[in-house]
C-alpha cells in the first residue's frame, strides 16, 4: 500500500524488531558497534579488492599513454630492423659477388690468396664490437647498426668500383702488356753497353754525387734508339734542360719513358709508335760527355729504376749481369 506523506511531514525512522524466544515478547533489534564496525570493515575490504580487480583489467586491457607511446617505439624499432636486415642481405649478397671476383683475379692472375692484416685482429674486433653492443641501448644500437651499413655500403661502392676498374684492365691487358716498357732501347745483345745505372752517381762535369735518374747506354755515333713499349709520342726535339735531343713517350696506365742526347729524332710529337720502332739515334747534344743514349721509366711521375724493365729481351742469366752491371758506383755520361 503506497502511503501518501503530507507536506513538511519527514517519515519515520525504520525499526526492526525480533522475537525473543526466552521472554515470548518482540523487543527492538539493537545491531552492537562491534558488528556495525565488521560490516563497515568488510564493505571497505570488498570495495579496495573489487576496485584492484577493475584496475588489474583496466592496466591489462587498456594501455597508458607511457605503454603507447613505448609501444610505437617498439613498433618503429621493429620496423627499423626489418629495412636494417634487408640490407644487411643486399650488402651479404654483393659481398660474395666481390670475393668471389676477387678469389678469380687473384688466382688467375697473381696465382696468390693474400690475407688482409685486418683478418689478423677480427677476433680482437669481434670482442671489442661484442662488449660495445652489449652496453648500448635499442635506439643506440640501431643508429650505430645504421650508420656502420652506410659506412659499409660506401666501401663495397669503392671497392666494386675497383675491381670494375681491375676487370677493364683485364679485359685490355694486351694493351696494358704492350704499353709497359719491357725492352733494352738500344740493341745490346753482348750485354757491354751499360755504363751508368740508376741512383747517386758522380756527375761527369761538376764531378759531384749526383741523383742520376735513369741508365746511359754507350753506343757509336747513329745507333737506332727503338721505343720500349707503345705509346704517344709526347715531346720530340731539343731541350734547354740538358737531355739534348730528346723523345718522351706516354705509354698511359700511368707509364712515360724518356731517351737523351739523341743525334737526331726521328720520332713526331703526337703521332703513335709501337714497341721496338726506331725514334732516334744515338748521339751527344745537351749535357753529356760522350755518344751515349741516356734512358729513364717513369711510374706515375716518379722516376724508377729502368732495369726492371728489361724482361722480355733477357734470359735469367743476363738480366742477373745487367743487374750486376747497373749497380756499379761510377762516373755517369751526362
């Protein structure tokens, strides 16, 4: 029955009652401190163990700004070492491709296998590398893992570079052979015409030590002078600097091989000549105190003995006299 309460009337408070069994009588339930505490305790106890059940749920299920923004480093760094290991096979890949070149070049041609000196300490740089990655962070690491593949990636660049560059120079070594001064240039079959050899000499006119920087081959008046390798002619005629008359050949591939105190040139700037084709003859103009062919190898500008450029006319024996014979501490002829 719904009960209708006038204006301004509060409504009574609620009262409990029990049967009493020993006196036969209804009396007022009266509910003991005590027991209103353990029903206070218990709610509370019920409330902290419900509100740690919602928070367990909400921190498993539901992420915090913290764990997101973790999450997408996760994310980038995972995506980061996917593009890292992709190019780690490409690098893995052209790597292989150059060994295998470079086992090629060296067994076909310089019929060696050289060990780099940096194969000597990869067990050193191993544990180094080993302690310095295990002391980096995850972003460190992969900025170093970058910027160690670029580095890498530059050098397999230059190196393939190189070995392109040794492939053209392969696939022309007959040029390169032909350019490469590999005769006498003055018929010297008795072996007598070496007078002076490369280095510290004594100059015939000032009679002081001297740097002489190429090999005097003796020879009468008119001797045929013959190029040493092919070659463009690059200076032909008289020069103020004490060779006389002279011939210089660029053979390219960073050789130029020079004849003194010639009689006369034959040889014309600019024009081609081949190993062995006569370019002057013997004589004595510019500073020289005597008939005498003086003869020079340059590698890439720098003078450099020419008895190692006698290979191709001389038997083992012979090139061990010549060598004897150019060593000799003496007087040069210019």
């Amino acid at each position: 029955m719904n009960v209708t309460l006038k204006p301004g009337i509060q409504p009574m408070k609620k009262i409990k009652y029990f049967y009493n069994t020993h006196t036969l009588r209804y009396e007022k339930l009266v509910i003991p401190l005590r027991v209103k505490l353990l029903r206070v305790f218990a709610f509370l106890a019920t409330a902290v163990v419900t509100a740690g059940i919602i928070v367990s749920i909400a921190f498993h299920y539901i992420k915090t700004p913290g764990e997101k923004q973790l999450a997408q480093q996760n994310d980038e760094l995972q995506e980061n070492y996917s593009l890292l290991q992709n190019q780690v096979q490409q690098l893995q890949q052209k790597v292989g491709d150059l060994e295998k070149r470079d086992n090629d070049v060296y067994r076909s041609i310089f019929e060696s296998s050289p060990i780099p000196d940096s194969a000597r300490l990869k067990e050193m740089a191993d544990n180094k590398e080993i302690k310095l990655l295990q002391s980096m962070s995850e972003q460190a690491l992969v900025k170093s893992l970058t910027t160690q593949l670029n580095n890498l990636s530059l050098r397999v660049a230059y190196q393939q570079k190189s070995y392109n560059d040794i492939g053209a120079m392969i696939k022309n070594k007959e040029k390169l052979i032909a350019a490469i001064p590999s005769i006498q240039p003055v018929s010297n079959k008795d072996l007598t015409r070496i007078a002076s050899g490369f280095g510290y000499r004594i100059d015939p006119v000032y009679k002081n030590t001297h740097f002489h920087a190429g090999l005097d081959f003796t020879a009468p008046p008119g001797t045929p002078i013959y190029a040493t390798a092919d070659g463009i002619v690059k200076e032909a005629g008289f020069s103020t600097g004490g060779y006389g008359n002279h011939v210089v050949i660029n053979h390219g591939y960073g050789y130029e091989t020079l004849y003194g105190h010639m009689y006369k040139v034959k040889a014309v700037a600019g024009k081609m000549v081949k190993r062995g084709e006569v370019i002057g003859y013997v004589g004595s103009t510019g500073k020289s105190t005597g008939n005498h062919c003086h003869y020079e190898v340059h590698k890439g500008g720098v003078p450099v003995d020419p008895v190692y450029y006698f290979y191709n006319d001389l038997t083992p024996e012979q090139y061990d006299r010549v060598l004897k014979m150019s060593g000799q501490q003496n007087q040069s002829f210019d």
